[in-house]
C-alpha cells in the first residue's frame, strides 16, 4: 500500500502529526505495535492523573472534619477499584483517538514497523504476517520507556517501572522510590496518601532537580509534612531480594546504609525506542539515543522526519504534539513558526503541583543577567485558605532592564492550569507591568501571579 505520509508510532507526537496531515490533505497511515495513544495515555501522563484524583479525593476525605464534615463512618481505599478506574480512563481515552485517527480517515495498521529504505516500512503483525508499505514521507515518534539500571534492575515484580505501578494487584505496605522527577514524585504521592511508607531517594541535592530550588524545597517540605521519608544525594548501590523483600543498599554523605521494603520503584528517567526500527539500514544519524533532526525535525535522510522523546528536547507529551504540528506544516510546504524551547512548561501533579516556563534563578545566575524576583505567598491568598491548603507561592523572576519575564515557577494546590498565562506572556515578551495592570479576579489564586509581579517592583499590597 502507498501513502503520502507514514507516521511510526501513535503517541502524542505520532497521532497529532497524523491528524494534521489528514487536515492538510494528505492520505495517511499510523503503525503501532501496542495501544493507540502510546505511553502517555495508557501509561503515563493520563492514568496517572487518575490515580492522583483519587488520591486527592482519599486526603479530602482524611481531612473532612477541617472542612466542619463529620462522617462516622471509617473512609478507607479499595485500591483495586482505584486502579480500575484509572484503568477505564484509559480505555475511554484510547478509544477516543481510535475515534479522532477514524474522522480523519487516517489507516491504522498494528504490528511492529521497521524502515525498509526511505520510503518503506516493514510491518510485523501479531500473527507473524509481514505487510510492506510505503510513502512519500515518514515520521518517526515511537517514543521512549523507563530506563532499566543494571544495578537494580526491573523484574516486573519486586523492583518496577511505571507501567507496573499502575497496575498493581495490592497496596504495598512500603516501597522505595528511587528518582525524583516527575514520575517518581507524583507516585510516591500517591502511594504514600493511600497508606504506603514511602522512601524517595534522589541523587542530586534536591528532589525534583529540574525545577527552581525554592520549588523544590517546597515540596520536600510538604512531602515531608505527610510522612513522607525523603533522601537527596544518595546513590543506590543496588537492590537484593531476599525472602520477598528488597534490600536497597545505598551511599550518602553519612556512609553506606541499607533499606528493606515490599517494592522498588525505578523512576530514573527513559530510554529511547529507537532501537531496531532500521535506523542503521538507512545510516540516520543519532547522538546520545537520540535522532538528530534540524528545526523542522528532518532527519540526515530525504523523506526521514522524527519528533517527541526520540529527538533531543524535553520528552513532554506537549511538546512532541507541538512538534507532530510543525514537522508536518513544514512538510505541507506551510512554513511553520519554529518551536522555543525555552518557552516550554512543564508540570508536576502533586499535591502540591508544580508549574513552571522559562529560566530558574540559578540558571538566570550562570547566564549572568540582572534579575529581579517578585514572589507571592499563597499563606497571603485569600483563596488558598479558603480551599485549606496554603503551601506554596508563585515566584517570577523579570529582567531589570526589559521588565521581561525570564522564568515563572508555581507551586500550590491545583495550579497546573495558571501556568499557560505565563508562557503566552513570555512568548509576547510580557513585562512585570503587563501584569500588574492586568486585572485577575478575585478571590482566586490567579491573583497571585498579578501580585508577585508588583512585588518585583514594591508595588504588592497584600504582602
């Protein structure tokens, strides 16, 4: 079969990419060796969030009698039905882009694709029959898995990935998370709000390392608020199982330590699936385990495109989206704006979350930019002790001599959602100003972004 465009792989880069192609007249099809919608939606970013709403609804309930709810009745987690639910989320969400992939007239072929030369794909399919297909274009976005280490290395059982933690068949009464990025943080919340005594241990002096280090004191405080045991700057030497329990021997600044729980989980990041998909056949360039592509995710090879996790940049479901559009824009002939990668957010759904865009204050030190920071406490919102959950604040951090915002970094309840005012601010070279005369509603915690940025400039009347 002939198309005009071949997308391998149909995560958040490879099902956008081929919907806009569709858009855009071209006749399409998507290989995917598993589920539509890739990691992100059956295992990661959107069952996640599932769990943590359960997780949020479980604290609300702990914490009822603060609200002035007095229930006699004992509240307590039926984990498998939580993990059912996320579950049928899932589901729900993959059958919506078997729905969107269908409107679009796009052809989904499931089996493993491998590149044959630069307008073919082999397609092995679960029966072992093998289908040849090709096209004037090809898309590479077969996205990435946990990274295995050989000092702990995943059996699937006793030391797990993520996709294994969400699944579980029973709450373990303890476990050891060992990384903490997004994907360990948010399920050690998890997990340690239904009951679970949890360990964090992180390399680096801090946890959450890629954010501002007030974020991430922050949190370390308020996960240590709820019991949380949290270890930074410790290396885990490795993991035994002994009698259905690992033994997590690990280093710190005091010495060799040892740690024994029911569960490990691995969260030190992703490897990339570019692996045995005939990148070495066609001699495409890689670096590090990832393709290099230009500005327009074109590979070394005519016709050869790759985006999301196998490409270098953040490996964020957003921004392979983002990508999946200007890679076949470009295509299309439509000359697309180029993708500003210091413009990107990220977030961490937490309770509290985390938000943030742009440069951290260590970051803005090194660059050696004059700086100015306004910060805003969410103690001082009237919103936030309204709803009973006060930690955090929003910090941005402007140029002095612009005004213009250099980086924005929220941490508080439910906050996910404030921070896309800050990215469309940077991208119109916003000032504290335009913020300061924008008015936000009250009482919301919005009004805190309005506030931290006349505090930049001693004009904040709540603080």
């Amino acid at each position: 079969m002939n198309f005009d465009l071949i997308v391998l792989g149909s995560g958040p880069g490879g099902y956008v990419a081929a919907i806009r192609a569709s858009q855009l007249g071209m006749n399409v099809a998507v290989v995917e060796k598993s589920e539509l919608g890739g990691i992100c939606l059956n295992w990661g970013c959107i069952p996640t969030k599932a769990l943590l709403k359960s997780a949020q609804v479980f604290n609300y309930f702990k914490h009822s009698s603060d609200y002035g709810i007095i229930s006699n009745d004992e509240v307590k987690p039926d984990f498998e039905k939580i993990i059912q639910r996320s579950r049928e989320v899932a589901a729900s969400m993959n059958k919506g882009i078997e729905f969107l992939l269908k409107k679009n007239k796009i052809s989904v072929i499931f089996g493993y694709g491998k590149l044959i030369d630069k307008n073919s794909i082999s397609v092995l399919k679960s029966d072992n029959s093998e289908e040849i297909i090709s096209a004037s274009k090809i898309i590479l976005a077969t996205g990435a898995r946990s990274k295995d280490i050989p000092a702990f290395k995943q059996d699937g059982k006793f030391i797990i990935g993520y996709r294994e933690a969400l699944s579980l068949d029973k709450l373990p009464k303890s476990m050891v998370v060992i990384g903490s990025g997004a994907i360990g943080t948010e399920l050690a919340f998890f997990y340690k709000s239904l009951g679970t005594d949890i360990t964090l241990v992180e390399f680096l002096p801090e946890i959450v390392p890629l954010e501002d280090e007030d974020v991430s004191k922050q949190l370390s405080r308020s996960f240590r608020k709820i019991g949380m045991n949290i270890m930074t700057g410790t290396s885990v030497n490795n993991v035994q199982i002994v009698d259905n329990k690992c033994f997590v021997n690990y280093t710190d600044k005091k010495g060799e330590g040892q740690i024994i729980c029911d569960i490990v989980l691995s969260a030190v990041g992703i490897t990339t699936n570019i692996e045995n998909i005939g990148l070495e056949n066609l001699g495409i360039i890689t670096e590090k385990g990832k393709i290099i592509v230009n500005d327009f995710y074109k590979t070394n090879v005519e016709n050869i495109f790759a985006i999301g996790d196998i490409v270098h940049g953040p490996a964020l479901a957003h921004v392979a989206s983002a990508e999946a559009i200007c890679c076949v824009e470009a295509i299309a002939g439509l000359n697309p704006e180029i993708i500003d990668y210091e413009n990107i957010p990220s977030c961490v759904y937490t309770t509290p979350e985390i938000a943030s865009v742009g440069l951290t204050e260590k970051e803005v030190k090194e660059k050696g930019i004059n700086y100015k920071i306004g910060k805003f406490p969410f103690t001082a919102s009237g919103k936030a002790t309204a709803a009973g959950n006060k930690d955090g604040f929003v910090k941005l951090i402007f140029d002095v001599s612009s005004d213009e915002l250099l980086g924005a970094h929220i941490i508080g309840d439910n906050i996910a959602e404030m921070i896309a005012e800050m990215v469309v601010l940077k991208k119109l070279n916003g000032k504290a100003k335009d913020l300061i005369k924008s008015i936000h509603p009250h009482p919301s915690l919005s009004e805190a972004i309005m506030e931290a940025a006349a505090n930049a400039h001693n004009e904040s009347v709540h603080i």
